[in-house]
C-alpha cells in the first residue's frame, strides 16, 4: 500500500512522486499532490505536501506538535476555511475526482468524515443523540438507522451501556469512542483520524486503534490518522509519512519505518546504542539528514 520502497528514504520537502511511481502502483482512494496552505494570506504552514491513501488502507501521518498533520487533514476535509485558511498550491482528488474545491458537506456526502482532535461531542446531547447526529446526512430510513447504530454498539459495547448518559459527563475513552461511532454513522469510505491518543490513558488507546483496525478489516474504511505517538500508530497502520515544519520528509511502509535508525533516534527516543536523554536527542536533531 502506497510507494513500494523497501526502505524510507529522506526527501527534500514538497517534492511530488515521480511519473514512474506513480505508474507502478495502483490509483489511489486518495491522492494528495504538492499542497501549499497559507493562513491569513500570510502563514505558509504546508509546504509541497504529497501523500496517498489506497482503498482499504490505513496510512498515518506522523510528527511532532506543530508539524502540520491537523492542518494536512483540515486540508482534505475542506475545513481550512473556518480558521481562515487556503489551499494555494497543488490538488486532492478522491477516488479520481478532484475535491479541494468543495465545500465540507459535499465531501461528507462523498463518504469522507473527520475526526477532530480533542473529539468533540455535544456535551449536552446523550451518547446515542450524538450517534444519531451522524446520520444526519443520509436519505436512510428509520430501520436502516438503527441497523447501523446497533452495528457501531457491537463495535463499542459501552457506548451501548452508556447510551443515556450526557456525552459531556462520560470519560476521554467513552467520548473519542463516541465521535468515532457518530462519523461510522455516516456510512464513511474514509475517516480522517485527528490525534486519537490525546489524552487518554495507554489501555484506552490501545482499545481504540485495535476498534479502528477491525474497522478497517470488516468494514473496509480507509483511514488516515494523525498521531504523535509514533510507536502506537506505526504498529496499526500499513504505511506512514513523516512530516517536519510543514513538509513531508520521509515515508515508507509501517514495518520500514519503525526499523529505520533515524525514525527510531528522533521519534521513539531509541538509537543503536540505547536510549539517549532528552539534552542528547535534541543536540543531535541538528544534524537531521533531511535538513542539510
């Protein structure tokens, strides 16, 4: 899935993929190609971004705070705008159709759904009331409704013994498995994933990347998640980008990229020779590859 590097290798930022990539893989779901986004009319934050997701897969997006991810996928979903915030360079096509011109509703009815960092339920609706919220798009009936809600319950048994509860008095857990029921609701055939470790404890993340991974196995939902937490999100997706200042500066597939040595020295804090402290890791970031 995606390029078919044996190895990650660095790449100059924004560069795109090469015609001869391209022709050897198959098309995307999703094709990212060479993105610029400026906020303000002044803040260049996304620099040439490129990326693929196939259909079926699970791709994650990995980097520090303030790289770029939540800015990569509010790029996908067309919510840049409400931060005032542009595309101003390059193209996104989903499935062959070109979609970086269309407003968010449009894409939810084309089967793309985020997830937002920080998961926001509405606190004062009940768990299933929020479930319910997600349907809101679809021309389905009252019986098709409910098979799909009872079918997101047999994904979250709690959110099932928690379905009268307000939303805003239930745990991180509970409402990260709540937001990502309310976008299932959608009938998604893809789901952008905004930091879904962010705060919670590590059992709870563990349960929720294991749902997304019987999700994308029964289901067949693509997703692309944005995770700090590279360890956990290189152990569940099929194949990750790296993204540094706004540009992506390495990718490979999920196995390549958690045997690499720079990805294992600057992300997981692990070198060849052990751990290094904190005041060693940052010395030697100086002397990244990708940025000479």
């Amino acid at each position: 899935m995606g390029p078919a590097n044996p190895l990650p290798d660095p790449l100059p930022g924004g560069r795109e993929r090469s015609s001869e990539t391209v022709s050897r893989a198959p098309a995307p779901l999703l094709d990212v190609n060479g993105i610029e986004v400026i906020y303000n009319h002044v803040i260049l934050v996304l620099k040439g971004v490129s990326l693929q997701v196939p259909e079926g897969g699970i791709v994650a997006l990995l980097g520090a705070n303030g790289a770029g991810k939540t800015t990569t996928l509010k790029a996908v979903s067309n919510l840049l705008f409400a931060e005032r915030g542009e595309v101003t360079k390059g193209h996104i096509h989903l499935a062959g159709e070109r979609i970086d011109r269309l407003n968010p509703s449009e894409l939810v009815k084309r089967g793309v759904i985020q997830v937002m960092e920080g998961r926001h339920c509405f606190g004062h609706l009940t768990v299933e009331d929020n479930l319910l919220t997600g349907a809101y798009s679809r021309r389905a009936s009252r019986s098709e409704i409910r098979a799909d809600l009872e079918k997101v319950y047999g994904f979250f048994p709690r959110l099932k013994q928690r379905r009268a509860a307000l939303a805003g008095f239930t745990s991180g857990g509970e409402q990260q498995m709540t937001a990502i029921g309310r976008a299932l609701m959608a009938r998604p055939r893809m789901i952008l994933l905004d930091e879904p470790s962010m705060g919670l404890a590590p059992q709870i993340v563990e349960e929720i990347f294991e749902i997304v991974r019987g999700l994308n196995a029964t289901e067949r939902v693509s997703f692309l998640l944005a995770e700090q937490n590279t360890m956990v999100a290189l152990r569940f997706a099929d194949f990750g980008y790296i993204l540094e200042n706004g540009r992506v500066v390495m990718e490979g597939s999920a196995e390549s990229l958690s045997g690499n040595e720079d990805v294992k020295e600057f992300y997981l804090g692990i070198s060849s020779g052990g751990r290094r402290s904190f005041r060693e890791v940052k010395h030697y970031r100086r002397r990244k590859r990708w940025l000479a």
